[in-house]
C-alpha cells in the first residue's frame, strides 16, 4: 500500500512527533513519542479526522521527563479525555467535533480504505477549543490505519435473496467461515469485524437480514424473520469451494447475536461454533419462524414519543445524565427466556460475550441462563460466558472510537452504557477471546494462518 504521509512539520525544529508503526491494522497499537522538549514541559498531544463525513478529534495532557521526551506508551495522561497509562488513549477517547450532532456514532462503511488519523503537539495544556483554534502546533505527524491488509479480497453477494459481503484471504483454501451480523439499528450488513477477521485468516461473510437490496429498510418494518433465509446463507458459504468442510461458525451483536444463537438451535449440524456478543437472548422487535412455526417475540415500542406506554409495559425506563434512555431495565421478564429460544438445543461451542455496565441488555440474569439452558442438553458443557467489569453493549473490534452513547432515530439518544476507559480495554480483551475460541473450534490442524500484517 503507498504511504500517503509526508515528512513531519514542525514549528520548533528541535521538536520532532513520531508514530509507530505509521501504517497500521486497526486492531494493532500505536506508540507516539515526542522529543526535543524541555525537561518537565507540558504539552498537549491531538488526535482527529475526517473521514466519511465524520469528524473525529481527541487530546490529553502530557508533561515530558528529563531527558525532554514523552512516549505515551510509558507515561500518563495527567489531564484531557482520559488520565494515567493509557498507549491507545488517543484514538478510542476520539468523539465527534461539535459540527455533528451529539452522540454521533462513527462506523467505517468503506473498509477497503485507511483511517488516516492526524496528531498534532501544542505548547501547554490546551483544551479541545483551544487545540483546534492553534493553527501552529510545534510537530504534527499522521498515521494510518486499515481494517484489511492486501491479502484481503472483498465482493458483494447477491445469492438467491441473500445479500451480504464477503471478505476472505487470497487463495483456493481451504480456509474456515463465518457469518458476521450486526444489530438492529444499522441497516444492511457491516464490515468492521469482517474485515479484520479475514486478514487473520477467516472467510468472513458480513450477512445483512434487513436494509439489504430487496429487504425492509428497518428491522421494525419487518413483518418476521425468516431462520429459511439465514439457513440459505449458511448453505451458500459451505458450498463455496474455499470454505472449509465441517460446519462454519456465527458471530453477532445484539439482535445479530439473537440470531447467531437462533442459527444453532436450529440448524445445529451446520453450526460448529456460536459467539454472541451483547444479546438479550429472545427475539424482539420482529417475530421469527421456521418451517411454519413462529415464535413469540417481545413486543415493546421504543419510541421516542411513546415513554409512558413502554413504562406501562415494561414496568421501568431511567435516563443516563446526558438524557440518553437505558433500556436495560426494561427488557422483558428474564422468565420468559425460556420461550423465546431453546438454547438447551445448541451442540456447538458456544462464547456468551457481555459487560456489566451495558445500559441496552441486562445481563447479570440473561447472561447467565443463556449459558446455563445452553449446558442443560447433557452433551454441551462447552459454553462459557464472560462478563467483562465496565463493559458497555457495544463491545466492537479494539482501538476505534468508543461508543458510549448514539443518536438512534426514532428514538433519540440510546446509551449504550460502559466505563470509557475499561469499555477499551473490554473490546481489545473480547477480540483476543474470540480470536482464540475461533482458532480452537474452527480451525483444522494442518491449516496454516495466513500472514495479518500490512
């Protein structure tokens, strides 16, 4: 890939900014290190972009040491959008500028492109006003940052009615599969774990079950999901002549995770392993069938304008302090679980993924019986659930910019919950788990890992 940085600039020539490495996969960490400062000077280091029409900036407070320098690898924040030690601080603190709309979530919808991320030094302890308004900072450096490396190939589906994009390693194969889906608020299919998980070796296969060519634009305006259709889906990635032989595995977050769960209940002999991240286990919003039968779903409306009725219904509703709704408290009797779903049919691994601080799922109880159901079959004691401490809903891939609270039309600002610190240090540990889980049930033995490097 061609370097599109130039040599770094620099107000104060004695003061040099260097990242490393400058090209870089999104899950990989950075080092930044400043020199030529004075001993005990304080600076301030910025991180922003601008990238799909989003922009995105972060700084904090660093003071050099005795030898002029700071390395944010080693030394602490004293002050900015996070403190203490924090190597990947500056880019999973990044929150949009104040042109957007609060709780303005950042997705990357073209993974085939590098996050160019800029860093800037400023003299002092600058606000983030005061940052954007020094047009002259004392160093500046950029890097990139990719989702995929160029071993990565990359083509939509279109396959009967399933709709999705594939990304998988370049060559015949064999290599092992997955299905991919997201949750209920983002229409079509996403590709930010896909990406990542193909350059690690996988055939990644980014499903989309509504907002997809031919599909509902919205999951409420779905009248059922049909499991027929993930079940097609299923059938057309282990026909593919790279796809190895023996099942594939299935990976979702919220409602996708509803549904990765769903897809090995039943149709466990295609299923060799489940990751759900962050479900509350029972179908909602829509109802769901299978060969004729439906199931029930929670029905509760979460619109804006419709607070006291979904009180009515769901008993409790509370409000974080920027006025973002939690909905935690609201999701239907952990009781019921045991209608929505059958987990005590899945024979597959399975990897139940939460944290505690999820404002969206509760999962102190549904965790828990969602592992235990899922043991109750006699023959499946491989099922462990992990509860991450400080850990919000949206546990996505490591290193990118938080999302602790979104602007979810119709309903307004949903928080998403997670201690902003830990919530990165959580997504960067669940991506390891599941890389480890995938690597352990999917992988054959005599397949080789292709290299995840740029």
């Amino acid at each position: 890939m061609a370097s599109a940085h130039s040599p770094s600039t620099t107000s104060r020539p004695e003061v040099s900014i260097a990242a490393s490495p400058r090209n870089t996969l999104m899950y990989e960490r950075v080092t930044i290190e400043v020199k030529g400062l004075m001993p005990g000077e304080a600076i301030t280091l910025r991180t922003y972009f601008h990238d799909e029409g989003k922009k995105f900036e972060s700084h904090a407070h660093y003071r050099s040491d005795v030898n002029g320098k700071v390395n944010t690898s080693k030394q602490g924040s004293e002050g900015g959008q996070y403190t203490g030690v924090e190597p990947m601080g500056l880019f999973w603190s990044m929150t949009a500028c104040p042109n957007h709309k609060y709780g303005t979530r950042y997705m990357k919808n073209d993974v085939t492109k590098p996050l160019l991320v800029n860093i800037t030094v400023h003299c002092g302890h600058l606000d983030s006003s005061q940052c954007r308004h020094d047009v002259n900072p004392i160093a500046t450096t950029s890097v990139e940052r990719w989702y995929m490396n160029t071993n990565v190939e990359r083509f939509e589906v279109r396959a009967g009615r399933v709709r999705g994009t594939l990304l998988k390693p370049k060559g015949p194969g064999p290599f092992p599969a997955v299905i991919d889906m997201f949750g209920g608020v983002r229409p079509g299919c996403n590709e930010i774990r896909a990406a990542p998980l193909a350059t690690k070796g996988y055939v990644a296969f980014a499903l989309a079950y509504f907002g997809g060519e031919g599909q509902p634009p919205k999951l409420e305006d779905t009248k059922c999901l049909e499991m027929e259709y993930f079940e097609e889906a299923t059938d057309w990635l282990s026909r593919q002549p790279y796809v190895q032989a023996g099942g594939i595995g299935t990976i979702g977050i919220c409602k996708g995770g509803e549904m990765a769960l769903a897809m090995a209940i039943h149709f466990p002999e295609k299923i060799r392993a489940t990751i759900a991240f962050s479900t509350a286990g029972i179908f909602n919003v829509c109802p769901t069938s299978y060969k004729g039968e439906f199931f029930p779903h929670a029905e509760y409306d979460l619109h804006h304008d419709n607070y006291q009725q979904m009180a009515t219904i769901m008993n409790q509703i509370s409000f974080a302090p920027d006025g973002a709704l939690i909905t935690r408290d609201i999701s239907p009797d952990t009781k019921l679980l045991e209608r929505y779903q059958k987990f005590e049919k899945i024979q597959c691994p399975a990897l139940i993924i939460c944290g505690d601080h999820d404002g969206s799922v509760n999962w102190t109880n549904n965790g828990r019986i969602i592992a235990e159901k899922i043991q109750t079959n006699g023959h499946n004691n491989d099922c462990e659930l992990v509860v991450y401490p400080g850990g919000g809903h949206l546990i996505e891939p490591p290193q990118a910019p938080l999302c602790i609270t979104s602007y979810q039309p119709p309903w307004g600002l949903i928080h998403w919950g997670g201690i902003p610190a830990q919530h990165a240090h959580v997504q960067d540990e669940a991506w390891t788990k599941m890389l480890a889980f995938l690597e352990h049930n999917l992988r054959c033995d005599s397949q080789s890992i292709p290299a995840s490097k740029l």
